[in-house]
C-alpha cells in the first residue's frame, strides 16, 4: 500500500502475476459456469430476476449514453411501472456494475451476449479482488489462491447465480475491508483515501452490499477502538476524525444515487416487515444445505430438503447457506492459529460471527422452524435504524461472512505449506481439486427469451413508431390473473430494450398496491371502459401480445370488440396487434383534486404507542379522472398530534375514475411489525 509496493505490482513479475491470476479466475469462471460460456448469445430468461438484471443494466447504459443519468429525478423516473415515481428505487441501481457492462454493450449492440458476459466477468473481478486483500495478509499466493476461491465460488453465490446478479457484485468488498483494516489501525490520509473510495464503489454497486457493510463496519472497528482506549491514545482518535473528513469528497455522489431511495420509502411507506424477514432468515439446518444442483452434495441436498419445513416464500437459492467440506476444515484450524499470533484475528474474527448471527434475522428459528420468541440483533437493529428496511433477505449477509472465512482458510492453508515445504505442491494441488469439486454444479442454462428472439432488425424498425412512447402491454400476469404471477411481467422489460419505450407493466422488488389493483381491473375484456382508463393515464399504445393470450380469450375481443379496435390499429403480425391510443378520442374530464375530490372519515392510527398512519376516504364527485402521474402521486399534508405537527405525504391512488370511491393512506411513521398492520393499530384521532 506504498510506493514500494505500487512499484512492486507494476514491475514485470508483478503484470505477470495479476495477469495469470486473472487468466487463472477467468478459467475457473468457464468451467465452475459451464456450459455458459458456451451460451453466451442465447441464454437468456423472460422472467423473474434474470430478465430485471439485465433492463437495469441496460437501462444505465441508456441512460449514461442520454446523459438522463445527470438529472436524477428523471434517472430515478425509469422507464417501467409508468407512471410511477422512483420507479428505479424499486430495486437495485447498479450503477458502478454498469460501467462496466456499458463497453460491452455499444461494441456489440447485442444485449444477451453482453449481459452474459458480463455476469461472468463478476467472477473474475472477485476472484481478483480477494486473491489480493488475502495475500496482504497472508503473503502466500498459493494460499491467497485458494482463498479467492472459496471467496468467489460457494455454495450461496452458485445458488444465485445468474437470477441474483446484484449480488455477484461482491468484488468491491474484500478491498473495502482490507483498506478499512488499514486505516482503522493506522488513521493515514492515504488509507483514508482508499478506505472511502472503495466503501463509496461498493455502495454504489450493489444496496445489499452496501447496507451490510454499513451494519458491519462500526463492528468491525471495534478491536481497534478497544486497543486504543485501553492505551489512551489520544493521537489515534484525533488523526482518525481528521482523515475521516476525507467521506465528504465522496458524499455528493452517495447522496445523488441513495437519497430517492429514502425519499420513496419515506413517502410510499415502503417496508420489509419483521415477520417477510423472518419468512427468509436462516435456521440451522440451511448452514449444512447444499445447493440442489451441486455434484458432490447434491444427494444431500435433496435428503435435507424432505426434511425442511415447508412455507411458500421460501427458494432455494434463500436456503443454501452451506459452507463445503474442506473450507470449513481450513477456516476452522485459521481461527485456531490465528487468534495466537496476529491483531488481524479479532476485527476479521468480529467480522465473521456478526455476519454470521445477523443471518437469523429477527428471531432465532431453531433447525427448521418457521417461527421463533427469541429476538436476535438482528430484530433490535430493524427497530433502531431504517438501515434494515428494504433488506428482504438476511441469509444473503453470508455473502459477507465469506470474506473472513476464506481468509482463514488461506491462513491456514500457508500454514500447512510452511510445515510441510517438500510436500506443499501436492497439497496445493489437493486442496485445489477438492474445491473445485465441492464447486461444481451439474446446471444447463437452456432458456431462451421468446421476446428477444422475435426481434430482427426488421421487425426492430417497424415497431421503431413505439420509440419514447408510452405503453401497456396484454395480457398482464398479476396474482389474481390465470398465470402464475408477478415474474412474468418481467418479459415486457426484455421488450423495452428492444423499443426504448416507456411502459404501465413492469417488474421489480416492490409492486405499489393501486398499482397492482389496476392491472387487476385489466384482467377482463379489452372494452371501452379499459380504454378509457388507459387513455387517462396518459397510454400511447397497447400492445397485444396475441402468443400469449389464450386463443379463446382473444377470439372473443376481436368478435365483441372489433369495431373499436379497427380505427386503433396501427400494426398487427402473426404474434402482435397494436392498438394507437392517440386517435382514440372520447370525452375525459381531468379531475381537481382540491375541488373534486370528496375527502372525509380521516383516521389517524398509531402502533406501539406512536402515530405511524392515517387514512382518508376519497370520492369523486364529478365525471372525471383524476391520474396522479410522477410525483403528484404524493399530496402534501401536515397532521397535528397534542402539540407536535407532522409533515406528511398522503399516497394518492394511480387512477380515480368518475364516481368512485376509494381509500388514501399517509404515513407519519413507518410501519415496522411482524403482526397484520391492522391487528397492531389503534385509532387516536
């Protein structure tokens, strides 16, 4: 981390090495994914978290490309679940992963090759990253090796790999410790400097990573602060709040990218209760689950997996918190020696058991209950900060957990070289195989996306009319349709990167509940009515994806419904028939939500003692519309409790139709409970 050791990397061996450790990472990556590599321009996915990943990232490089990514509430405004603000906010940003996906992209105009590319270039840039922070610690590259292994390849990352790619972004994290390590123990201008950039790199590569290490970081201090107070050294702490002013060169832009996160939660109300938490953390027997997949474990796996208790929010990829075999045999003999001879031990141990009990979420669950009485850290730190609030998962702090066992691993492995120096090649090359079998997952990556193939140049040029504008698409897939739900949706984003248009559909970690109520209402016949509607949302097009629609159900629209669409259509094949809403012209009357809009019954409701929401019973009175488009969605309120006001926004719904009735909720407090909102909730006002 000096001048000596920049020179040293430079210098002819020290290219040699980074470029074998890449080449090493890079082989690693082809056979640990295989056949991936092999499909790199086909496999691709129409729903889920495949398909989001992958608009999110193309999505940024549009973005970058349009320079919309200077204005950040048009950034944040994305082009999905139109015409909802912070629509971004919804799931991950992954702007620094971008950056790297971007080049990919403009050289190869093909989105599937580069999205795939891409996810295993993660591996690569991890495996990089953590062979370098652990031979800082261990100074021994066959050791440092294997460490980057059990570090970049597990059973967890495998398990996510490639639905979950915001969390492959994990390459960030190992150089964030080490320059953390550093300048905890020795508060330098330049540590400082390093420290803050990669904390600043992996916050804005990935919110889960993010959110972890802010949790963790202060834990991580703590061996340091002991030490220090227990010598009194006044010139540590001083030198520690002076280097520490170096975060405000980095705070504009975590501020920039992470505020319209607060900002919407604030305002939506937006929440991952206690009890979705609890549905997703782990029990002890997901510590010794294989991934199904897994070559020598796989039978395991499946054994363990009878024997789970069975809830409906619970995918395997949530599950596979396994450790492998040889990684816990070495991680378990690093801590043994370790904690004898080095200071590294306790922040890196500290770091290890943190990570580990905040996997349990809120409750500890036993081996494999569904619930729990006992509050964990985990439940305390919900309460206490919004930090928490959007993390639906906690056994993905393993991801974590990772870094200081594979350090240990590695400790303990040049352990065992510097013993047994006559041996330590064969036992290099032991060690190497093991992992690499423990590894290995039989998986075929044989999906195609039916809406990216469909999409030759030429067909890519006739619908080029849909460029910027606004859209639906039918049929939707929410949970009261005839499929199987939200993910599917996740197609239409596939659809947008190809049309660059703006769309009422979309996909991400959170859905608002008019919105879904909408799609709902959509669910029927394409009549005048669902026009009607649509046109007051202000909808261009409406984009009939006749493959998808149940034969029956689209004969029937065309027999009652074929006089109206006639005038409408403005494009139809074999697969499409697109209906233009700007020639269809019936009377809508835009509502006033002052003059309008009846508002009565207002009910303030607090929990735990705390006014947390209200709500107030709407009715339009007139003939009218009332589309609360971006943020007019938000009505500014102030509520007055005893003595204290509360500024507050009230969540207007998405559409009002004439004469309707409805209910609107603000939020003075967010609602954080594992119980049924309602059952907690008593009226104050």
């Amino acid at each position: 981390m000096n001048k000596l050791a920049v020179l040293k990397f430079l210098s002819r061996k020290g290219l040699g090495e980074f470029f074998g450790v890449t080449a090493l990472g890079g082989a690693l990556t082809a056979f640990l994914s295989w056949p991936l590599i092999t499909k790199l321009s086909v496999f691709y996915k129409d729903d889920g978290d495949f398909p989001l990943n992958g608009w999110i990232l193309w999505y940024n490089q549009w973005a970058i490309k349009t320079g919309r990514i200077f204005h950040q509430h048009d950034y944040f405004n994305s082009s999905q679940i139109y015409p909802l603000p912070y629509t971004l906010a919804y799931s991950d940003h992954q702007f620094v992963p971008s950056l790297f996906f971007s080049p990919l992209y403009w050289l190869t105009h093909r989105l599937v090759f580069s999205v795939n590319c891409f996810s295993l270039l993660t591996f690569v840039l991890s495996f990089l990253a953590a062979y370098y922070t652990i031979n800082y610690f261990v100074e021994n590259k066959a050791a440092s090796v294997l460490g980057a292994i059990i570090y970049t390849f597990n059973p967890i990352t495998f398990s996510s790999f490639p639905d979950h790619l915001q969390l492959m972004n994990k390459y960030f994290l190992p150089p964030m410790f080490l320059f953390a390590y550093l300048y905890f123990k020795d508060p330098k201008w330049k540590n400082a400097v390093l420290f803050f950039l990669f904390f600043s790199l992996n916050a804005l590569s990935s919110i889960y990573l993010f959110v972890f290490s802010i949790i963790l970081l202060p834990l991580f201090f703590i061996p340091f602060l002991t030490f220090n107070l227990a010598h009194g050294n006044k010139v540590y702490f001083l030198s520690f709040l002076k280097c520490a002013l170096v975060s405000f060169l980095f705070l504009p832009i975590l501020f920039y990218f992470n505020a319209p996160y607060l900002d919407f939660s604030n305002k939506e109300g937006a929440v991952r209760t206690l009890d979705l938490q609890r549905h997703f953390s782990a029990r002890l027997i997901d510590w010794i689950s294989p991934d199904k997949t897994s070559l020598l474990y796989g039978k395991l796996a499946q054994c363990l997996e009878k024997m789970k208790s069975t809830t409906p929010f619970l995918p395997n990829q949530e599950r596979t918190l396994f450790l492998n075999l040889l990684p816990f045999l070495l991680a378990g003999c690093g801590i043994y020696a370790l904690k004898k001879f080095s200071f590294v031990f306790w922040p890196f141990i500290t770091l290890l058991a943190a990570s580990f009990l905040l996997s349990f979420g809120p409750y500890f669950l036993g081996w494999n209950a569904n619930y729990g009485r006992i509050k964990l850290p985990f439940y305390y730190l919900y309460k206490l900060s919004p930090l928490l609030d959007g993390i639906r998962s906690p056994t993905r702090f393993q991801y974590v957990f990772y870094l200081p066992f594979a350090l240990f691993a590695a400790y303990a492995a040049a352990c065992f070289f510097e013993n047994h120096k006559k041996s330590a090649r064969a036992l290099f090359g032991f060690f190497f195989m093991i992992l690499i079998l423990e590894n290995y997952a039989i998986r075929m990556y044989d999906e195609r996306s039916s809406i990216l193939t469909q999409f030759t140049e030429t067909k890519r040029n006739s619908l080029s009319f849909l460029k910027g504008e606004k859209t639906f698409h039918l049929p939707t897939f929410t949970p009261e349709g005839e499929t199987n739900g939200f993910y599917r949706e996740a197609q239409y984003l596939n659809w947008a990167t190809q049309t660059e248009e703006k769309t009422l559909n979309g996909y991400s970690g959170y859905f608002p509940e008019d919105w879904v109520e909408l799609l709902n209402t959509m669910q029927g016949e394409l009549d005048d009515i669902v026009l009607k509607k649509l046109k007051a949302l202000g909808i261009d097009f409406i984009i009939l994806h006749k493959d998808l629609i149940p034969q029956e159900r689209f004969s029937s629209w065309m027999e009652n419904q074929g006089l109206l669409y006639k005038p409408l259509l403005v494009y139809e094949d074999d697969r499409l028939l697109i209906l233009s809403l700007k020639t269809y012209a019936p009377t809508l009357t835009p509502c006033n939500f002052e003059r309008d809009i009846l508002k009565k019954d207002f009910a303030l409701y607090s929990i735990d003692g705390q006014p947390a929401y209200y709500q107030v019973k709407l009715e339009n009175t007139k003939d009218c519309y009332l589309s609360t488009q971006g943020e007019a969605r938000y009505y500014q309120v102030n509520i007055d409790v005893n003595t204290k006001r509360y500024r507050s926004f009230l969540k207007l719904p998405l559409l009002i139709e004439p004469y309707q009735k409805t209910t609107a909720v603000g939020f003075i407090n967010k609602v954080k409970t594992d119980e049924n909102v309602m059952q907690n909730a008593k009226i104050i006002q």
